[in-house]
C-alpha cells in the first residue's frame, strides 16, 4: 500500500513547512479514480434534494465503512432514487482538492487533512459531519532487536511520513518516555525514519529499520515478516478510542441538500451496524471491494489480525481529534489551529436518536 503525498504546507495559516497531515497514510488503487461498478438507484425510486451524490474514501480497511457500504448496496438503499457515484483517493490532499472543487460531496478521510483542509480554508469549505472507524495502528519491532518499549531507545523506527498521523503520534510517545527527537530531521534518542508504507516491509526484511509505528494493514504485513506487535496505539487513548476515520461533507452540499447528507449518514450508521453484527461477511465484502479496486485481496494472515484492530463506530471522536492537533503542536509541526466549528453533527445525531442510539459530541467544536 502506498503512502499518502504531502499536504500543502501552511506555514502561513496554520502548520509549519513540510507538514503532510494524512491520517491514513496506506491506501490502494489510483490516486483518484472514477469506480465503473456501483449498485444503481432504485428504478422508480423517489429522488431526494440531488439526483447524485459523489462520495470519496480510500481502498483501505479503515475506509470499510465505505467500501462494505458500498459494496453491500447499503449507501445506495437509503438513498433511493439518487444515485450514488464514487472515487477513490490513496491521497488527502486530492481527496480535498476534489471536495473543494466540487468533484466529490461526501468524503471518508483521516483527521489531518480534514484538520488541515478546514484550516486552509479559514473553516469555509468542509464539516466533519460523522465518524467512522477508530484503531488500527500499532508499533510494531523486530524482537530479536527490542524486546521492551525501552529496548526502542537508540532504535530506527520507520513512520509514514514527516507530519502526518502515525508520525506525531510516535513524536509523542517518545516525549512522553522522556527522549528527544528533532521533529524534522527525525535525529535523536530515537531515529525516526520516514519510509513510504509500501516499501516498509523491504525495509524492514532488510534490517535498515527495527519497526514501525504504523496504520493496519501495513502492521500486520510486518507481523507477517515475523515482526511482533509491541504496542498498540488504542491503549494510549481513553477507553482505547482514537478516530482513524472521519466523514467530511462540503458546506455548500450540506446547505443545499441535508436530505442527501441524512441518508449518506444513516446508511453509514446502518453500515457499521451490519459490519459489526456480521464481522466476518464484513470482512470478506470488504476485501471483495479492496480486489475490485486495486486488483488484489489482503492474505488472511494479513487482513485477519488487522480488521480485529479496527472499531467500526459512528462517533467522531472529537476529543481525540483536538488532541491530536495538540501533539502536533507539541512536536513543533504544527501552529496551533483554530478548530471551533469543523464538526456540525446536526444530522448524524438525528439519524442515531431515530435508531435508537446515543447521541454524540462534538467536544466544543461544533458550527454554531
């Protein structure tokens, strides 16, 4: 899986030079491209508010919400008679970019380039609106090298990219033991080596990394090589929740057409309900999905213990994003952004009270 390029810096706005915030920083298929299957509006179905809604998300297992939704028909019974049309990312920037143009209304995404998306854009063009998955990362090492969290003193540990998720995550963490790290250079009591995920496992069977701190699947491709999982980053958060994915809508199509958003959502929530009361058929339609689009299914060595990692749930999280921002801000990589009204969970929370669930919060972010 090939890691995410960098964001737009914005040193000017909010982060500083060299800063490629992408949560998901391993993801299939083209860059963005146009899904030629997709289940079809129902014939004779009423249309809503749009007669289509393009939604955007990444061939990754974090995205499953979309691609089992997706794949199941699931997205598209909700929403009648308007017809869904997709496009995938491995990228943030461009899934923004198509946000922003109006190539895409809905949009799976990390926390980074959402953050970072809606701070570029002084808070005008993109609200998280959902949430989707939480988990999935994890450190893990060569065991004959590092056999304790601190056997990770002095070790080269590979991170997908300077700035994005997983990186000041780590950043982090090595604070937190007491070490120190030059953020940029990555120099330190630790080396934090930046390394594409898709060459992360080359890396380490060469021995020119002693692990990684990094998203599933690329953990469990490493585990595959006879890694071993030293830490899993969920037992660092509150009741071990971080958000991996959000879902992100443009305002002018959350104005124009909320009947749409409402059943994009409610289709999302129903999803999650089917992948976690059928985790296995989950599963196996999300790899269906992952071979349709890039032309290969994950091992079962591999999408087993990942997919187990993974929480599929319809809270943003939006504590866990904030403090997200703020480790960045620790680090050095990022100025601190102003995130008061990124979230507007109107919609989401109407479709949750109606099937029974609980509301969520927006932890003091929402659109007034």
């Amino acid at each position: 899986m090939s890691a995410a390029r960098p964001l737009t810096t914005l040193r000017t706005i909010a982060l500083v030079a060299a800063l490629p915030l992408l949560l998901t920083a391993c993801g299939y298929g083209s860059e963005a491209a146009d899904d030629a299957e997709q289940p079809a509006a129902a014939a004779g179905a009423e249309k809503l508010s749009a007669g289509e809604v393009t939604i955007g998300y990444f061939p990754n297992l974090t995205h499953a919400t979309a691609l089992v939704g997706v794949e199941e028909g699931l997205l598209q019974k909700e929403l009648g008679g308007t017809t869904i049309k997709t496009s995938t990312f491995n990228a943030g920037p461009s899934e923004i970019e198509a946000l922003n143009a109006g190539s895409i209304d809905i949009g799976w995404i990390g926390p980074s380039p959402a953050i970072n998306g809606y701070t570029k854009s002084n808070g005008k063009n993109l609200r998280i609106i959902g949430g989707s998955a939480s988990g999935g990362v994890k450190l893990v090492v060569d065991p004959e090298k590092i056999k304790s969290l601190k056997d990770v003193k002095g070790k080269k540990i590979a991170t997908p990219q300077l700035g994005n998720t997983q990186d000041v995550a780590f950043l982090n963490w090595i604070a937190e033991q007491g070490w120190k790290v030059d953020a940029q250079s990555g120099k330190g009591d630790v080396s934090v080596v930046r390394t594409d995920n898709k060459v992360t496992p080359d890396a380490y069977k060469s021995g020119s990394i002693d692990g990684a701190w990094v998203p599933e699947p690329t953990a469990s491709k490493l585990v595959a090589e006879g890694a071993k999982v030293l830490l899993d980053e969920s037992t660092l958060w509150p009741d071990d929740k971080f958000v991996i994915t959000n879902i992100i809508v443009s305002q002018t199509f959350l104005k124009e057409h909320p009947d749409v958003v409402e059943a994009v959502l409610r289709g999302s929530v129903r999803t999650n309900q089917w992948i976690n009361a059928h985790p296995e058929q989950a599963k196996a339609s999300a790899n269906a999905a992952l071979k349709e689009l890039s032309g290969k299914e994950l091992p079962a060595d591999v999408i087993d213990p990942a997919w187990k990692s993974i929480a599929f749930l319809d809270d943003p999280l939006a504590s866990t994003l904030d403090s997200e921002a703020d480790h960045a801000v620790k680090a050095g990589l990022l100025e601190k952004p102003d995130l008061k009204g990124i979230y507007d969970l109107t919609l989401l929370n109407k479709v949750l009270a109606a099937e029974g669930e609980n509301e969520v919060d927006d932890a003091g972010l929402g659109a007034e």
